[in-house]
C-alpha cells in the first residue's frame, strides 16, 4: 500500500498521466526554457543530465543540499522531482528543511503523525508565508511515505538577536532556548566568510561581522541538525533544500557539515541562470532555470522596501 501511495502521489508531482515513471521526467535532452519551471541539469563538468542520471550520480551521498531562490518555481520543482527520484531509487532517506526551526520539531512531528491539520501546522509551525505553494509537496511526499522530516534551522528572533548583538548574545540565552542554536558557530576567515563579506556594500566592519554571526548561526545550526540525525539514523540519505547562497559551491552548510564529521559525503545541487552560474571547478550540480523578474526597477521604491523590512528590529525584544 506505501508503495502505491507514493507513486500515486510522485503522479500528481508529475502530472496526471499514471503510466509516466518519475524518474522519466526531465530525461530528455535539454531545451530551451520555455517556462519558469523548466530547468536543464548540469553535471560539475558541464555534462548534460537527466533526471534519473542525477538521482543515480547522488546515491551515494549521505546528506544533499538543493538550493533554491525562495519562491522560484523551477527551483521547488526540482526539488520534488528530485525528492521523489531518489527515494524511488532508496526510500531509506529524510527531509531537512531550512523552512521550519528547531523549537517546532515538534510541531512538523504532530503533523506528519496525522495529530493536526495543516493550517495548524502553519499557524503553529511558523511556517513560510509561501508554503502552501512551495513547500506542501515536500512535506506532503515525507508524509505519506512516512519519512521524518527535520525542522534543521535557528529561530529567526534568536538570529535577528545575533545579528544586532553578535556572537555573545548566545550566552544570555536561557537553557530552554540555547539547544535551539549549533553549539559552536564558525567565525574564521573561511572562504563562505569572504564570499559573504563580498557581498556586503555598507562599509561597517563590526556591522559585518555581527551580520555574518547570524548568518553562519543558520548555516551551523541546520548543519549541527542533519549530522546529529545521522549520528541516531546511521544510513540514510538525507535532502536538505534551503537558500541557494547556503548551498551553493560547498561553502555554507556543506562545510559546517564536514567540519562536524569529515566522513560524511555531502553532495551540491544549486540552481544557476545565465547571469548567476557557480564558480568554476565547483563541486555542484546545476540546474538552469529562468531569471526571476527584477524585483523593483525604482531605487526609491527598493529602499522604501528595505527599510520597511529592518524596521522590524525596532520591535524585537532581545535578552540583555
């Protein structure tokens, strides 16, 4: 019956033709990309793959990162496709999820355990604003096929704290709440370091420095999360989907991984358009798909926007 349950729901990922194995999907040679959610599969030496030649490149890989620009929607059907191609291949896997923290592990479990609804699950579970549209498959494809799925990240008021204070606002965390961050945050100068300080233009170095401490407390959090689950589940195959600057080139939350257990084989999947491509020699698979739309084309109106979103930490209540 689980069988026939997952193939049944692999079909609505799919599409409504029953008789079309998923790993068919996405196997014929790359063509232009008609729509938003086609994508062409690359392998890291620029290959052309199919769906079912990735699934089969990954096998072997303990942990694998897909990256996504949130609210991509080639991005998130990848994911799916992918999700369901591997656990066709090896059903003995889990989902970990930047999209849900550690403080509602319980929350996504009562779910899965069929103990509340979704909108429970939602409301609850503090789940993203595009769920329902994004992350439903993913949660929905675990949840028939019976597979934990891992609620691997920080809590965002925590990280919000970290990025005002730094470091040191870990140590005024109640017990309660410290077990909700990695144990150790990952503050040398790495190479993730020097990508992430590349990217900032406010020329504020403590700024920066505080910035990036929230940043890697995501990073080593959902790291700690996945290689703790391992260390209790020795031989599955986790996926892990989050933010494309997570995953891509292994710097992020592949080299948190490593660095808490080196044997552990972690495997990237990041999305690429043909403006934003990985370095080379990267160890990633890709997957192009189209550009999403600028956001704002009025710098007034982008600013507006951006102030709007910091203006939030006015409201945010830290420990002191």
């Amino acid at each position: 019956m689980k069988k026939w349950l997952s193939l049944g729901l692999a079909s609505l990922m799919f599409g409504c033709t029953s008789h079309i194995d998923v790993t068919d999907m996405n196997d014929s040679m790359p063509q232009p990309l008609p729509t938003m959610y086609d994508s062409t599969i690359l392998s890291p030496q620029g290959q052309s793959m199919t769906l079912t030649q990735l699934a089969d490149a990954l096998k072997d890989a303990d942990i694998v990162l897909v990256g996504e620009w949130h609210g991509h929607p080639g991005a998130h059907l990848m994911q799916a496709r992918l999700f369901a191609a591997l656990y066709q291949q090896s059903p003995n896997m889990a989902l970990s999820m930047e999209q849900f923290t550690r403080d509602k592990q319980h929350v996504v479990n009562q779910y899965l355990n069929g103990e509340i609804g979704e909108k429970t699950l939602i409301k609850d579970g503090n789940a993203w604003p595009n769920y329902s549209s994004d992350y439903r498959p993913l949660v929905e494809f675990a949840k028939i096929n019976q597979l934990d799925v891992i609620a691997a990240n920080a809590p965002k008021p925590i990280v919000r704290c970290i990025g005002q204070q730094g470091e040191s606002y870990l140590d005024r965390l109640p017990t309660t709440e410290r077990k909700w961050v990695a144990k150790q945050l990952t503050l040398g100068d790495d190479a993730y370091h020097e990508k992430f300080n590349a990217s900032m233009h406010h020329g504020d170095e403590e700024k920066t420095k505080r910035q990036f401490a929230a940043q890697t407390t995501w990073d080593d959090t959902m790291a700690e999360s996945m290689v703790d689950y391992l260390a209790l589940h020795p031989g599955k195959q986790i996926i892990h989907v989050a933010g494309r600057f997570h995953v891509a080139e292994g710097l992020g939350t592949a080299s948190r991984i490593t660095a808490r257990n080196p044997a552990l084989n972690v495997m990237m999947v990041t999305p690429v358009t043909e403006k934003a491509n990985v370095a080379e020699g990267s160890p990633d698979f890709t997957f192009q798909v189209m550009q999403l739309p600028t956001a704002y084309v009025d710098k007034d109106k982008m600013h507006a926007a951006m102030k709007e979103i910091y203006g939030r930490n006015k409201t945010l209540k830290c420990y002191e």
